[in-house]
C-alpha cells in the first residue's frame, strides 16, 4: 500500500488516473480554498466587532457578573 491511498479520501483512492476523479478532487481543493478564506473573514470580523463594542460600551449598562474581575 503506497502512501497515497492512505491518505486519499474515497473520491481520489478509487482510480487517480481517470479524469473524471481527478476534477472531483481538483473541484473539492477549489472548494475547501474558497470557503475557508471566507469563514475565517466572517469570524475575523465578529471578534472584532465583539472586541470593540466591549470596548466602548458604557459600564452603567452592564450586568454586575459581567465586571467582575476573572
């Protein structure tokens, strides 16, 4: 057993000679590129937006729990 099938998922460990699985794999790269780059943009975002309205917000309007010192 080489080190390839291993690894394979079940699309690429059944025949990487044919073309028809070569474009699965090639189209679920593509896929994986384009949709992790975008999650990490929207979490980015929501941890800063939560960062700074932290920041900002007026200690009067917070629950007591929520100053606390950790």
């Amino acid at each position: 057993m080489d080190s390839f099938s291993l690894i394979a998922c079940a699309t690429c460990q059944l025949n990487n000679q044919n073309d028809t699985t070569n474009a699965a794999g090639w189209s679920i790269f593509f896929m994986l590129g384009v949709i992790l780059p975008m999650l990490g943009t929207v979490v980015f975002f929501l941890v800063r937006m939560a960062r700074r309205s932290a920041q900002t917000l007026d200690p009067e309007l917070c629950d007591p729990r929520d100053l606390a010192p950790h």
